[in-house]
C-alpha cells in the first residue's frame, strides 16, 4: 500500500507498477510545481486556493465556497450516495476540478475539452495507458462499476482515440461475455467477491480506479496487466484553474455581439424605437467586455452594478483614450449631446470594430416630469431600455436622498436636544449603559481623538469634557444643509420647519434642493473607492459652531450610517445602446446648481474595460461655459484624468437664437422636430475652449449652405475638425465620420492645462471663470458672499476648485441675454462650502436649487397601459 498526501491508498500487484507509478506522480507534481512557479513570478500576489469538502451540509458550503474569490478550485470529498445532480452542479463550472458538473461534461462531449475541467481519474486513466505504450485506436473497452461523471468521461476520452466503448455495472447477466471481448477493463467501483477474476482474459490491461480493489491474495496474480489509477489530476485541474483565473483576470479584446438597427422613416418616438429593440441580457453584454461573474449584481434583465474589484484586478491595464462631449450654451431642450455621445459609442464600437464605453449621468426625475423629458439620447441614439434609464435605475438617487435627509434630520435633532438637556443627561444618552457596560462607538472614540482627549472609558472624562464632548453648539443661522426631493416643486424653495408642539418652540427657515444639488450626489460623483466615499462623507460641513468653527457629518456620528446607504450606490450602473454597445450610467449631479457630471469611478473601470486602443466618452451637461469648464477644474483634477479630445456639440437652431433669431418654445414637444446634429471634434486645451464653442445641430428647414458654413466657421476658429452626423434618425451608420474624426484627434499630443491655480484666493478664482469663461467685466459680491467667503478662509477651506452655480441658458447670469453678452458685472449672491465633495459653490444672481414645474409639464403625456404594464409618453 502507499499513500500520498491526504488523498487515500490504493494496491498495485508488482514492483514494476509501483515504481511506474511514482515516477508518473513525482513528474505530475513537479510539473505542477514548475507551472506555479511561473506563474507566482508574473504575479507574485497569486496564491492558489483548493477547497475539499467532507462536510455534511454539502450545498451550503459548496455555495460558500462559490463566492469566495480566493478559492480557484473546488474538490468533493463526498459519499457516493450524496452525489446527487443538486450538489454536483450547484458548483460553479470554473472551480469544479472534478469534472462532474453538467456545463464540464457537456463541454467535453461537444469535444471542448480546453474549455473544461476533465475528470481527474478518467484522464489518469487515458495518460496511464498512452505512457505504457497502449494502443487505443481499434480497441474494446469497458467499463466496470463506474457511476455518473465518471463514466460519461471515460466513454468521450476512448471513443475520441478510435476505441469502442461498452459499460456495465457487476450485477449485469452479460458482464462474463463482455469481459471475454474486451481488450481494456476500466473499474469504476469495489469488484464483489462472487465475481470470479478467471472471467478477465489473459493479457487484458485492467485499470483500477477503486481504491479497495484486489483484496487477500489475489494480488499474486499476474496473467493480465493491472494498473492502479490513482487521482493526482485534480492538481493538474488546478493548475489549469489557477492559470485560467489569472487569464481572466488580464484585459481580452472584446466579443461583442451588435444589435442591428432597422431605421424607419419618418423616425418613430424614442419610447417606440426603445422598446422595438430586444436587449441582450447584461450578463451576456457583461461577459463579452471582460467582466467576471463575481464583479457584476444583476438588476432584473438589462441593468447590472460594477464591483469596484474590478479596478484592482485591472489595476495593471492601460488606459484607453478619454473623449468628453460637451455643448454650445443651450436652447431650454437641450441641444443633444447625450444623443451625440450614444451616436458616437454605437458608431466607433459597432461600425468601426473599436472597444468604446458611453458614461452618462443617471437623469433626476425632475426633469423627466417636468420640461426636458429624459436624458436617454433620442432617436437611433438611445441607451436601453429607456423607461428603465429615466425612472428610478437602480435606486442611485433615493439612496442619495436618504442619506441626505438622515443627516438633516441628525442636525436638527441635535439641535434640539441640546437646547432641552443638560450636559450630564445629554451625554448619559449619548453614551448609554447596556447590560452594565458603557463603551463608546467607534465614532464617538474619533471625535474624542479630535478634541484632544485622550480617554476610553466613558467613566474617566471630567464635567469639561464631557461639555466639549456631548455639545456641537451649532449656530442654527449658518446651516447650509437642506433636505432634498427629487421632484421640481417650487413650493419647497422655502418652507419653515419644527412648528409641532413636541419640537419645543424650536423653529427655524429652511429649504429643500433638488436631489441631484445635494453634496452627496458630488460626493459619489468624484469619490474613487469607497474608503474615499466615506472620508469624503464625513468631512462635508453642515454648519459652524458659536465660535465659528465648521461642523461635519463626523462630528454629527453620522459617517457610517450615511456609508452604509451610499455601500451599493457607489457600483456604476451596466447598461446598452440601441446597438449593443456598453454603457454605464452612475450620477446624475446638473450642471447648473452642481459639478454636472458623471462618476469618475464609471470614467475610471471604462477606461481599463476597453483597453489601450478603445475609447471612453463622457459627457458634461449643458453648454461648455458650465459643464465642461467644471469638468477640467473639478472632475479632472479629482480624478487625475486628462481628456485626449473634446466633441463640441451644437444646433443650427440654438446659433440662430442667439443670433438674434426666435426663442425655442418650451411648449414645443421635441418629438414634433426632426434634427441632425453636426458636431465639431477637437482638440482642447482649456484655455482655447472659449472659442471653440460654436457647434451645428438643424431642423429639417436648415440648409446644406448653413451646415457648410458652421463647419467652416468652426475649423477657423481652431477646431480639429467639423462634422455632420445622422445617428438620431439611423444610429451609429450616421455618426462614422466623426467616430473617425475623434480616434484622429485623440491620438494627436494633448495640450491640457487648469484655468487657475486652487492656491488662489477664492475671490480670484471666482473672478478668473467669469473673465475667462463667461465673459464678464468683473464680479459683485453681495455681503452674504463676501461673509462666507471669509468664514471659509478662516475654516482652510481656501484651496479648493470653484463650482459656480449660474443659469444654462446665457454665458451671463441672466437667462434672456443670449449670443456672447460682453462688460457685464457677474453678481455672487451667495457662497457655500461642499467640504466633502471638495470645492467651493458660488451662487450667481437668483440662481435656485430647486426647479419648479412649467404651466404644462412632461407628466400629462405620460401614463402606464395596466394591461401591458408598458409606460407610455416618456421621451
């Protein structure tokens, strides 16, 4: 008998086998070893993982054992009698080293065998053989006693070598027959004592895969050849496993299958060409762009979240190139650069064969009831299902409502139980006896830390102490958190909480803000891990103190909470265009009254997903003086990115309004137009984007004289190139040219710089946009402003970038001031602070966080068939 490792014994008849045996083993481990080896040189952090199993509750460990990421290869160890088709493919196929799941086997008979994990024994059985110099081809064989996976192995395996193949159990009435014909005899189980070996004929070769075979002294027979097959290829299953894994784990060129397009003309509404196009499943579009299938959370058939392993697993990957689409100063229904973004994805992917990713803000449903409608593209240019993409997603902007309203909630209550408790009462609740044992929370041991005492037993601090500890004293006339709402409702501009009896006489004046404004939304727009998130959380400033210090989500013991609403927030939502191309949608801050937009993290995995040579576009809201001015001071400085080009975005229509032409009617449904959209592929550097603003998207009474013109205007004020494209009335076929264009101008040198220096004063920084961006003369601040401005100065909150919260519809503060308005006093009513998010928020004239709903709003065209559950009206 011998034995190795933990693996069980097994007999063999004579020397020679023995021998043969161990030389067979010593030169699979140490093959093995070798190929580890290798491998652990190019990645010294991998550390193969096999897990057995011997355990009782069989499925619950198996699917334990499934998500662990640690674990490449999973071995059963199980009596025959549990091995039922339950626990077998319960296993996930990638980590089944035994080969008995139903994906492995129908892998190999389909004769995908590199695709698969083969049975162990039943390719030890094969190498044994083909070692001693056995002939396959034209042999009988039979199998013996064999049961499940391993005899459909071993039956594929020799009929694949030109064997004839039979089978039979021990108690079959013909076994005597067939063991007289065959030339190989395979044991698959313990041969039964009544079972005479005087049945085998001489010169037979018998394989025995029981490890209790041959008993007594039957082992001095020698008229056939016996060899003991003992399962030492799981180690090669895990080799294999281990190198599979760390395959998976480089970037791959995508294996991506396009949706094909079928235009009509006229173009139908968006919601009628969404819902003609049949989605892939996100976990088929995931696989074919790299994604594992422990690095997505499926949302029902067409939305996933992105794990953010990703990043580490890809962490080695170059990036692919970073395209941002941006626009003129808009006309009130937009000038179409989500549909240009989309356009482009769908022609550079699937018209051009190049990997590229569209990265697209999540729209507030403020909008999508109120005037604009959705913010999905249009046309042939959409992401889908668009119903979907409009109403809620994946629940990204409740969470962020939540979480913004939790921690107005915890200031106010502060507020008021400070003002009703004395320090010994407020700090016994604070910091309660539960079981006779009174500890602080992890976070109540920071905000210690931070005022200086050094103490952990709640019984040791001092009456000072526990004053500084237990009160904020904030000065309620300095808050500046709202609540939030994501519904335009101009009612709640201004609204005066605590007048119920029970809030004890304490009231004050507050506001709610469109949910997108809130600091949170900023803060998951430029967060790069969730460790960031929660630090990021924890430092916004809700208020000062009576001595004029700041207060933050920390100080409040709120930190926490807030990171576990925000825990599945942060995970960029997967989504698809009408082509098949991928998209991710992950915040959804406006342009206007926040940074405008998407997550850095979605730009970050996108740009690893599609490789060295593929292409990421992102888009900033509304016009360029807005959205992509924020985007190069705010977002690029977070996030360390630097753009490789610029799409300029523009309409005939909106160069003719500020022009001096016709105001676009905000009761005109867009639906009612047929636009083409002429785009202008640049290159950028910040300091020119001033004049390179000036871009083309035209009715169907535009001219081929106007498109002519706006390119040639465009290309002598520096532009790269100029280009009209089609893809809202035929998809990704119209916009080639310019997926061209762009791919010319991203592999040009980029000349990127900041507008300013963030060690600027903020006065100055202010200033420096409203010269350089906007156009103005100088700016005017009001005492508020100039107040605050102060207060963050002496808070350190100085060097921050500066969000300017300004109107979208004028390059000035005022809306009705259209074309370049020149000398004009820029007025900052009022400043506040986005310390987590990490700038500093300027408020322009009467610029309003929260939208209201126009006389006639989106909501009375849209409307749900209770028959089909199908939403109806939404564009």
């Amino acid at each position: 008998r011998c034995r190795l490792g933990s693996w069980g014994s097994f007999l063999v008849i004579n020397k020679d086998c023995v021998l043969s045996f161990l030389s067979q083993c010593r030169e699979v481990i140490q093959n093995s070893k070798e190929v580890l080896s290798l491998l652990q040189e190019k990645n010294p952090t991998f550390k193969p993982v096999l897990a057995i199993i011997q355990v009782s509750r069989i499925i619950d460990e198996i699917l334990k054992i499934n998500e662990d990421t640690r674990v490449h290869g999973l071995a059963l160890q199980i009596s025959e009698n549990s091995f039922s088709n339950k626990v077998l493919n319960a296993l996930k196929p990638e980590k089944d080293v035994d080969g008995v799941t139903d994906i492995n086997l129908g892998r190999l008979v389909r004769g995908d065998a590199h695709e698969c994990y083969v049975s162990p024994v039943a390719r030890a059985v094969i190498e044994l053989l083909e070692k001693s110099g056995v002939n396959l081809d034209g042999k009988k064989m039979l199998v013996i006693g064999a049961h499940g996976s391993l005899e459909a192995a071993l039956q594929c395996l020799f009929q694949r070598r030109g064997s004839m193949t039979m089978s039979s159990q021990w108690k079959t009435p013909q076994l005597q027959s067939k063991l007289h014909e065959a030339d190989i005899v395979v044991l698959g189980s313990p041969k039964p004592e009544e079972i005479p070996l005087s049945w085998i004929q001489p010169g037979t070769t018998v394989l025995n895969c029981s490890h209790d075979f041959l008993s007594g002294g039957l082992h001095t027979l020698s008229a056939f050849t016996c060899i003991t097959c003992f399962p030492f290829c799981p180690l090669k299953n895990m080799v294999s496993s281990g190198r599979r894994w760390l395959r998976e784990q480089q970037h791959t060129r995508w294996r991506l299958h396009c949706l094909k397009l079928q235009p009509l003309s006229p173009v139908p509404s968006d919601l009628e060409i969404s819902r003609a196009q049949t989605p892939k499943a996100v976990e088929v579009l995931a696989k074919e762009i790299g994604l594992l299938a422990d690095e997505i959370e499926i949302y029902g058939k067409s939305k996933a979240k992105v794990r953010l392993s990703l990043l580490e697993r890809l962490k080695d990957q170059a990036d692919g190139k970073y395209v941002l689409v941006a626009g003129i100063t808009p006309t009130p229904l937009g000038e179409g650069k989500s549909t240009v973004t989309v356009g482009l994805v769908q022609a550079l992917t699937a018209h051009l064969n190049i990997n590229s990713f569209a990265c697209l803000r999540q729209p507030s449903q403020g909008p999508t009831f109120g005037v604009k409608g959705g913010a999905a593209g249009g046309g042939y240019a959409q992401v889908i299902p668009m119903e979907e993409f409009n109403l809620h997603l994946t629940g990204d902007i409740h969470a962020i409502t939540a979480a913004n309203n939790l921690l107005a909630a915890a200031i106010d209550t502060r507020i008021l139980h400070e003002n009703t408790q004395t320090d010994k009462a407020l700090y016994n609740r604070l910091v309660p006896s539960v079981n006779g044992v009174r500890e602080f929370s992890s976070i109540q041991l920071a905000r210690l830390k931070k005022l200086g005492i050094n103490k952990t037993d709640p019984n040791a601090l001092t009456e000072e102490e526990i004053g500084k500890f237990a009160r904020l004293n904030i000065d309620p006339s300095t808050i500046t958190w709202q609540r939030v709402l994501d519904t335009n409702d101009r009612f709640l501009r201004k609204i005066t909480i605590g007048q119920a009896p029970t809030e004890k006489g304490y009231s004050r004046q507050a506001q709610f803000d469109i949910a997108v404004a809130s600091e949170i939304m900023a803060v998951l727009a430029l967060t790069d891990s969730l460790v960031d998130m929660k630090e990021r959380l924890g430092r916004m400033v809700v208020a000062s103190d009576k001595n004029g210090q700041p207060v933050t989500a920390e100080d409040l013991g709120v930190t926490g909470a807030l990171t576990v609403l925000m825990k599945d927030a942060i995970k960029p939502n997967l989504m698809q265009t009408l082509e098949g191309t991928p998209v991710f949608v992950h915040a959804g801050p406006f342009a206007n009254i926040a940074h405008g937009n998407s997550s850095v993290l979605a730009d970050k995995i996108a740009l690893k997903l599609v490789g060295e040579e593929g292409f990421v576009v992102t888009e900033a809201g509304f016009g360029a003086d807005i959205g992509m001015e924020k985007f190069f001071n705010i977002k690029c400085r977070a996030s360390g990115l630097v753009p490789n080009a610029v799409v300029l975005v523009a309409t005939v229509r909106a160069l003719k309004m500020h022009g001096g032409g016709p105001g676009v009617s905000l009761l005109l449904p867009s639906s009612k137009h047929t636009f083409l959209k002429i785009s202008l592929s640049l290159k950028t550097s910040l300091n020119e984007y001033r004049c390179k603003t000036t871009n083309v998207f035209i009715t169907r009474t535009d001219t081929r004289a106007e498109i002519d013109l706006v390119c040639e205007l465009a290309k002598r004020a520096g532009a790269f190139d100029a280009v009209p494209c089609y893809h809202w009335s035929i998809g990704g076929k119209g916009s080639v040219e310019l997926a061209r264009a762009v791919r010319d101008a991203a592999n040009k040198g980029s000349r990127f710089r900041f507008l300013y220096d963030v060690q600027l004063p903020i006065v100055e920084k202010i200033r420096t946009i409203a010269q350089a961006v906007y156009g103005a003369r100088d700016i005017e601040l009001s005492p508020e402003a100039q107040s605050k401005i102060d207060r963050y100065t002496q808070q350190g909150f100085g060097n921050l970038p500066i969000c300017m919260a300004k109107t979208h519809l004028s390059l000035s503060h005022q809306p009705d001031k259209k074309g370049v308005p020149r000398d004009f006093i820029l007025p900052i009513s009022d400043v506040r602070a986005s310390i987590g998010a990490g700038f500093i928020y300027p408020l322009v004239g009467t610029m309003s966080t929260m939208p209201g709903l126009p006389t006639r709003p989106c909501f009375y065209d849209i409307d749900l068939d209770t028959e089909t559950e199908q939403v109806k009206g939404l564009f």
